[in-house]
C-alpha cells in the first residue's frame, strides 16, 4: 500500500480537491484507492458525497487498535472508498499529543486498511500540528499545492523547513502548483521562476470552474469535466505522482 499526504502550510490552496480527483484517478487506473479524509471540515468526504460522520469519532480512530471496515464508505467512484471526516477530528493533535505512543496513531489505522488498499490519499487540514508531526514519518509523499504568489512560497520554503527539520528526507515533499491564473502576470512570471529555480513536480493545475464546482457536484472533476484543463493537468499530476510511487 502506499500513502500519500495532501499537505499544506496554507488553506485553500486546493489539498481537498486534489486529493479527491488524484484518488478518482488512482481507482480508474485500476487501484484499490481510499480518501482518509483527517480535516474537520470533512472537504474531501463531501466532495465525493459521503455524509461527514466518523463512527466513534477520532478518539476511536486514533486511540484504539480496531477493524475499520465498518467505519468506511464507498463513493460513486468504482473501486474508491473513504474514510470519513468529521469535526470529531479537530481533536486529532490533542489525542495524538497525548498517547503514549504518538507515531503509532496513524500507523495504525494505515496498518489496519493496507491489506484492502493500493494507494491511500489523506487529506490534511492545513497547518503543522502533532497529527501532521507523526503523518510525516508515516507516508511514501507529501504532495504540496502551492499558488504561484510570493507569500505561498514563502510558506512553502517554511513548511519544507519544519518538515526536514521532523527528520523527513527532503524527497518526501513533492510541490507541485495550483490555482494557476495565466491571466496574471505575476501568476506566468513566478511559474517559469519556480520552473527553473525549484525542485516542483512539472503539472500545473489552473484556476478552473470545473474545479470550483466539485463541492456542488459531488463528482470528481476528471470524471465530471475530464475534457476540461484542469483534467489535463491532475491526469499529468497523476502520471508522475504513480511514477514516484513505483505503481503500474
Ligand atoms: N484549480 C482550481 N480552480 C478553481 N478553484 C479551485 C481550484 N482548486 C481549488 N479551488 C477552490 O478553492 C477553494 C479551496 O480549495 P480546496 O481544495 O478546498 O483547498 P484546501 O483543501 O487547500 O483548503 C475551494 O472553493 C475550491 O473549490
Ligand atoms: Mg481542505
């Protein structure tokens, strides 16, 4: 099984809708794919039209060893299931924080839905706490949404720094960018920079309507619009986030 962290300094950089349509992409390519969704805004359950509702909440998830069959849903995706969020979830850095043994929380539930899954993509609120501290040590990548704007990649440069610093190897993060805008100039401008300047993956996601609408839609977007750019772009994103992961 591999795990993958849609992860961020930032929020509404677009984590949730990436994570959704990469894990529509990794089913229909044939992958046993589940969205863990671990943000208590439940984004990403929504997106694929799971009711946001955690049976037993994060303290059940996190604190016990268990069968979490029960507690997983399936989407209107073939072969893509979720584990929900739910605002039980914000508890998650206080129980992790607390356990005896904090790098064994997530494990755990990895451990416990490895053998029915291919790939897992978890869906992280923003911000660096003690769930995102042990998520590191447990994950194949970190995928990083970064808007092309000064201040993003400010946080991305601070984000990477505190990742390293948790003892991850710097290969582990895989920024790639988002909400592209080609209209703006600054937007084109800092692209090419980060081209030639930066270790991102090479797609690029635009600022897309097809992408704004998935929370209304419920669908994924490359399954809803696959036509669209933004398609283009995450089926890109896929290609080399699998070639990362070693899948077929
Ligand atoms: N490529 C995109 N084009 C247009 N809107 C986007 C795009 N990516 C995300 N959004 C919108 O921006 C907002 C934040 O996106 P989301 O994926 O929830 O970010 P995060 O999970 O990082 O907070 C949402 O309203 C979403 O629909
Ligand atoms: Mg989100």
């Amino acid at each position: 099984m591999h795990a993958v962290a849609l992860t961020a300094l930032k929020g509404g950089v677009g984590k949730t809708s990436t994570a959704v349509n990469l894990a529509a992409l990794s089913a229909l390519a044939g992958h046993r794919t589940l969205v863990w969704d671990i943000d208590p805004q439940a984004g990403a359950t929504a997106c694929l039209g799971v009711k946001p509702k955690l049976r037993g909440g994060a303290q059940r998830l996190l604190g016990s060893d268990r069968d979490l069959t029960g507690s997983i849903r399936r989407s209107s995706v073939e072969g893509l299931d979720v584990l929900p969020g739910d605002y039980s979830l914000r508890e998650a850095d206080v129980i992790v924080s607390g356990s005896r043994r904090p790098r064994r929380t997530f494990r755990r539930v990895l451990a416990a839905v490895g053998k029915d899954y291919d790939v897992v993509l978890i869906d992280c609120p923003p911000g660096i706490g003690a769930s995102t501290e042990v998520l590191v040590k447990a994950v194949d990548l970190l995928l990083i949404p970064v808007v092309p704007a000064p201040l993003d990649l400010r946080a991305l440069d601070r984000f990477a720094e505190v990742i390293v610093d948790l003892g991850a190897p710097p290969e582990l993060l895989a920024p790639f960018l988002s909400q592209v805008d080609r209209r703006k100039p600054l937007h084109r401008k800092l692209v090419e920079e980060v081209r030639t300047t930066r270790h991102f993956l090479a797609a690029a996601i635009p600022l897309s309507s097809a992408v704004e609408r998935m929370p209304l839609e419920q669908v994924p977007t490359v399954v809803a619009a696959p036509r669209s750019l933004a398609s283009v772009a995450l089926r890109d994103l896929w290609a080399e986030v699998s070639e990362r992961l070693g899948l077929d």
